[in-house]
C-alpha cells in the first residue's frame, strides 16, 4: 500500500484510467466475486476517511484498474463491494501518508456531498466502513492471534480461537421533534458555526429505537415525546453508524438545553428555518425537508 517509484509511468498515466461517474442506481452488493465480470474494477481507494477521486468538468471520477498497482498501491488487502452490471466494485484502504498518483486527488466524502447520489454515497459508505472494519480487525479481540477472512460470508476469523469478527455497525437514532408547526433544531458543540440541525445520539445496549429517540431528546432538550414515527434510515460511515431516523411530537416541557452537548436549541417555522442546515444528501436534511412540506400543508 505504497508509492514505489519503478511504478511512476504506470501511475503518471493512470488519469486515463479513470471513467466518468456512472450511475450507482443498479449496483447490486455481494460478499462473493462473480464468476464472469469486466477485467477492470471500480475502485474505492480510502485514505483515511478520503476517497482517491479525479475532478473534471462535470464533477469527479473514480479509478477503474485492473489492479490498483497501476496505481502505485498494493491491493492484497482489497474487498469486493458488489457489481455494477458487468464491473466490480472494490474497496482498498490506503496508508494515511499514502501519496495520490499525479492527477488524482484525496477528497473526504462529506466534501463531496454536492456532487454525489443517494445511490453513490450508499456504495462509498460500504466501502468506508469495510476498509475501517479491515484496519481494526487483523488481530483477534479475544487472543490477539491474526484473523483471516473467511469464505462465503463477510467476517474475519481467528484460527487460534475460532473468533468471528463482522463489519461494525453503530446504530444511532436522529429525530425531528414538531411542535404547533415548529421544528426543533439545535446546534452541537462539534458542528461547525452556524449548522442547526436535529437531535440525534447513539443507541445504548438493551434500548429500543423508540426509548432511545425519548432519552436522547430528554437528555439534551428536556422535553418529552409522544406519536414517534420511524421516517427512513441511512448508512452514515463516519466511521460505521446505521442512522434511524424517526419523526415526534412534542408532549410536553419547555426547552432545557445540555450545555455539554448542545450550543442551543430552538423551534423554528418552516419559513424561518436556520440559514445553516444539513446537506440535502442527509437523512437529516430529508427530515426538515419533511417539516417544511408537511408544515406548509397544514398537516405536520
């Protein structure tokens, strides 16, 4: 997972390696390899929490290789996404002092939100939190003996213990809370100035969604809920959550904001919302736009 510099020609040339974006729309997941597929992969190469793209007119591309050494990377660590008509997709994870080829570049996957689909970004969270599993899972949890992948199902193995290590996956519940047409958003401490959004935290063990959606809101606005609703859910790998997001109505309590978490909280109209909200590829985003529909209509 290397430059090596007997590769420069291979990897000066790569750029026109690259293929313009297609449509994830048709991407279909797997843990297993077809057995006829294209010779050249699409390639989720990560450093970090960046993907290795090309940016062009129209947007960016990513790399399509037959092997990522002619990228200048070793590829011995690669995972199988699934395929995208006759194409795999692949996810590689690259050292964080790892150099991009001339012509490509390292760019974080929230800065690219403006450019990508929904379909995109669900195949670019597959493989960030694949490669993130892979960096954190080569030695065993219970022994420390080093683990393999195993065959016919997507885990790592211990062959000193018999362990099994699976991707990791966070839940984590996000929820708009409405009250008399108003939407509650606040603003945490780790958002940048400015950002307003919905409450959101983790789900703690032997917690329902619902009685984690109530304890959050509780904890950092001190109000209580009823008529809580499941909306939709998103995979958000940052590093490897599972957002469930719900809607709610306010039953009672007037706003209480956790210092510790929250900046400040508010209710906000739909035609006064924040200047500063989440971007529209965000189920956070698709629950105030949501509000604003709905509390436009009358009927939220």
């Amino acid at each position: 997972m290397f430059r090596n510099d007997p590769l420069q020609k291979a990897v000066t040339s790569c750029y026109d390696a690259a293929v313009s974006l297609p449509s994830f729309d048709s991407f279909v997941p797997g843990n297993d390899e077809p057995r006829a597929a294209a010779a050249e992969s699409l390639w989720f190469i990560i450093r970090g929490g960046d993907l290795l793209v090309a940016r062009n007119d129209t947007g960016f591309e990513i790399p399509r290789a037959a092997e990522p050494r002619s990228l200048g990377f070793d590829g011995s660590r690669a995972h199988f996404l699934g395929s995208l008509g006759d194409r795999c997709c692949r996810a590689l994870g690259v050292p964080r002092d790892a150099a991009a080829p001339s012509g490509w570049g390292f760019e974080g996957v929230r800065s690219l939100f403006a450019a990508i689909s929904d379909s995109f970004f669900s195949v670019a969270a597959r493989a960030l939190q694949i490669v993130e599993w892979d960096l954190t899972h080569r030695f065993c949890g219970s022994c420390g003996k080093p683990t393999a992948l195993t065959e016919g199902e997507r885990a790592f193995a211990c062959a000193a213990c018999g362990s099994l290590s699976y991707p990791r996956i966070s839940p984590a519940v996000i929820v708009a809370v409405v009250r008399e047409r108003r939407i509650l958003l606040a603003r945490a401490r780790r958002f940048p100035p400015g950002l307003h959004s919905v409450l959101a935290g983790f789900v703690e063990p032997g917690e329902t969604l619902e009685q984690c959606v109530m304890r959050e809101v509780q904890e950092e606005a001190g109000i209580a809920l009823r008529n809580i609703r499941y909306f939709a859910s998103q995979p958000w790998p940052f590093p490897h959550s599972l957002m469930i997001a719900f809607t709610a109505e306010h039953a009672g309590g007037e706003i209480r904001v956790d210092q510790t978490e929250l900046v400040e909280a508010d209710w906000y109209a739909a035609d006064a919302l924040p200047p500063g909200i989440p971007d529209s590829i965000t189920v956070a985003r698709r629950l105030i736009d949501w509000f604003a529909e709905t509390a436009g209509k009358g009927t939220a």
